[in-house]
C-alpha cells in the first residue's frame, strides 16, 4: 500500500493537469488511467486525432479549390486514407508520448488500470489498494446515444469509430448538429462523401449565437453538407452494409428514411462514472448524473473532489484543465479560481466558429442595454489574399459602461482570436480598449480590433 497526498482518477486534460499541479505545489500525486496511453477522450479519439483529420482535408479543399488560382498547377492530390489515418495515430502518439515525459519530469506516478474508491481516502487499482489525503475524480465522459439506437463502431458510430473507419464511406447520415457532428462532417464531406446532417432542434450548434449559427449552417451548405432540421429521429436499422434511418419532422409530422453507409451519432456525452462506487459512498449526484460539487470543487465526502466532464458545466478540455489546476491549489491550501464567464468555445470547422461570454439571444432575455459591433472579413485585406473572407467578427458591449459582454467569431483562426478578447473580459476592459490597441497589418486580427470600433464612432475599412 503506497500514501499519497493526492490521487487523481483520470488522465484526460482535467486529470493529468491536476496531477501536474498538485505535484508542483510540492504534493505527493499519483493519477489512476486504465487505458493504454494517458491523455483522455480527447487527446485519443476526440479533440486531437479530429483536428488532425480536419487539417489534412482541409489541405485536400485547398489544393482542389484554390492552388489552380494562385498559380500552382498540376493534378490534384489523390487520398491515401490508410496513410492519413497513419498520420493522425502519429499526432496522438507524439502527444500521449508527451504527457508521460511530463509525469516523470513532475515526478507523478502513474497508476496503470481502472480505479475505485472503496472508502473515503482509498483508491483502488486492480487488487492494489492506495491511501490519499485528497482524490480528484477526472474521470471525463463518454459519448450518449438515443433511444433505439445501438451502436456497434462499425456502421453505427460514435465519433470514436467515425475516426477509424476502414473505408471513406460514400454516404453518412451525422444524427445532431453540434461540434462534434458539424466537424466529423466536414471531414467526411471534403473527402467526397454524400453527407446529411439531421437536427431536433430548428437550427444548428444549440446555444450559439443566432446570427453565426445561420451563417454558418449557409457556409457548410456550400461545401455540399445537407441539413435536415427539426426531425426527431426514430430509429436507425443497420444492414448487412448499411443503415437505415427514420425520422419525424417536428412541424407536420410526417416521417421518412435515409439510407447510409455509415451513421454517426452525434447526440452529446455524458459524465462516465462507472465502476467509482460513488452510490456506495453516498456520493451526491445531480439529476443529470453529474457528481455535485460546491464552489470549491468538493463532493459530500471529505477529501473528495470533482472536476471536468463528470461535474456541471460545459464538457471542453480547456474547462476541465482550469479546474485541475483550481482544485490543485485548494488542496495546497492556495485559492483556486475558475472564471466561468470567460470560457471560450470554438467549432474547428471552415470556416472556424468561435464565441466567449453572452449571446444577443442571452442579453435580450435578460433584458440587457447593450450594442453589437461587427466587421466583415471581406474587409479584411489578409482573409482575402487567403480565400478566407467569409465571416465575421461581433462585438457585444453594454450600452452604457462599453465593458465588453461577449463576442462572436466565425472566420480564418477564430479559435486562435476569440483569446485577445477573452484576456479583455478578464480584465474587464471596455470595446474602446480594444479599439484603441494598435494592430499589425495585415492579420486577421485586425478584424477584432475593426468589430470594436464599430461598438463605437464606426469601423474604418467597413
């Protein structure tokens, strides 16, 4: 039996970054992952191994669309798909290989196989039995499925399968228009696969800005994605090759089927707690089975704490790191913080989606005084010389103080630039700060600086 000051259960972005912290804040740390290679969900089969993949058929759109224009000539690529899964299991073994290198340099010890928590201040590993001031549960989420709906990672998949498939599959049928969906989709779809995309709700990515949710759903449409919105899917019968699924529209009720080759299923996640024994323990759970949490990310039971994708909140790695890092310093007797207004998401579609604070659709329910300023990336002299002039940059500021309230991005690197303004948000600065900070020439930047001289007197380049 081996005494630690902390153990944390789970080695995805939440997990290993807390393991990393408490040890150096001078805490003995272990941290407990079953599977072969450390980084979670999302270095593994999610946020990663995608982003790899939406790189490499972006590369594919460029040379099919835009190389012929800027002079370089010649046959377009052909696609190796074997090679270009090669090259995306090489990406996650760089990264994997990173995180252990991180763990011996930290000196946190990594405790190979599944945990438990067979009482408080045990964790359970296989047969081994570990004692620990503190345990950090990071156990992360797994994908949801529907009713009706089983998924066998071959034909039915989840996004874990949608990134292994062992062909390009000349139709797909995504159920949901969320992240997950929208970015598997584009993959598929510039690859040269017949892509429908069915929605429950009447529009895309839920609980994103109206106005960049319609404008991107038009973008994607371009690039050959079909969306059928409002349809309550009903079942989906898989075939020897293929699946079928049935859907109802919400507004007539009338109901019809797709056929596909592959049909991922893109419905959410939800927090994967298995095996714990938090039941037996008396550990509180919310009705979403969340482990409930109070403000300084402790469970009812002593010395317990939560973090990530298994408490409230939105399910992002970056979330789940900022609370690693929090709840490190709570147990080193520090003050930990997590700034929950100022969490960005961002969709790493083409054009890329990126959006902090609150929504127009959020102010006006509040009944808030606030106004929007917007650039177009047609303005912009950078986005055009790189065929990226699609989309824009909104602003939302309060009315009355300028202090900025949130802001909305869809266009080149809009994942990289929504930071200048959630460091804004940070400190509470006004659109007039922004709008006063000198810009390079030409960056895309200068989109976010334009977007806030329009909260004022009026863009220049508008």
């Amino acid at each position: 039996m081996a005494d630690y000051d902390v153990i944390v259960i789970g080695g995805g972005p939440g997990g290993y970054v807390c393991a990393i912290r408490c040890a150096q804040l001078g805490l003995k740390t272990a941290c407990v992952e079953g599977r072969e290679t450390l980084g979670g969900t999302c270095l593994n089969v999610g946020c990663i191994p995608s982003k790899a993949l939406l790189h490499a058929t972006h590369s594919l759109h460029e040379a099919e669309h835009n190389f012929a224009t800027m002079g370089l000539k010649g046959k377009s690529p052909s696609v190796d798909w074997k090679q270009m899964l090669s090259y995306k299991d090489d990406v996650i073994g760089q990264n994997t290989k990173g995180i252990e290198f991180l763990f011996k340099k930290n000196k946190v010890d990594w405790l190979k196989g599944w945990g438990s928590i067979p009482a408080a201040g045990q964790v359970k590993v296989g047969e081994e039995l570990h004692n620990a001031k503190n345990i950090v549960i990071a156990t992360g989420s797994e994908a949801s499925s529907l009713p009706g709906i089983e998924v066998d990672e071959k034909i039915v998949v989840t996004s874990t399968g949608a990134l292994e498939l062992p062909k390009i599959p000349k139709s797909m049928v995504v159920i949901g228009a969320g992240v997950i969906g929208l970015e598997m989709g584009s993959v598929y779809a510039r690859l040269g696969s017949e892509v429908t995309v069915v929605e429950y709700l009447d529009h895309i990515t839920p609980g994103m800005d109206a106005e960049i949710s319609r404008s991107l759903q038009k973008l994607l449409k371009k690039q050959g994605l079909n969306f059928v919105l409002g349809a309550a899917v009903q079942g989906v019968e898989p075939l020897k090759t293929k699946a079928k699924v049935g859907y109802k529209l919400r507004k007539d009720d009338s109901e019809a089927t797709l056929d596909a080759d592959v049909v991922l299923v893109a419905t959410g996640r939800k927090p994967f707690t298995d095996g714990l024994g938090l039941q037996a323990l008396g550990v509180e759970l919310l009705p979403r089975g969340q482990i409930k949490t109070d403000g300084h990310w402790a469970t009812n039971l002593p010395g317990v704490y939560a973090i990530g994708d298994a408490i409230e909140g939105p399910m992002l790695a970056h979330k789940a790191e900022d609370e690693g890092m929090a709840v490190a310093e709570v147990i080193a007797g520090k003050s930990g913080h997590v700034n929950y207004g100022v969490i960005p998401g961002v969709i790493y579609t083409h054009p890329e989606v990126a959006s902090v604070g609150k929504t127009e659709e959020q102010l006006k329910e509040e009944g808030r005084a606030y106004k929007a300023g917007k650039f177009s990336f047609m303005g912009n002299a950078r986005a055009k010389a790189v065929f990226a002039g699609d989309g824009f940059v909104k602003i939302l500021a309060d009315k009355e103080t300028d202090r900025i309230l949130g802001a909305h991005i869809i266009g080149p690197a809009a994942g990289d630039l929504i930071h200048e303004i959630c460091v804004a948000m940070e400190f509470g600065a006004s659109a007039q700060d922004l709008a006063l900070t000198c810009h390079a020439h030409p960056t895309y930047s200068e989109a976010v600086r334009e977007a806030a001289l329009a909260c004022g007197d009026g863009a220049i380049h508008a």
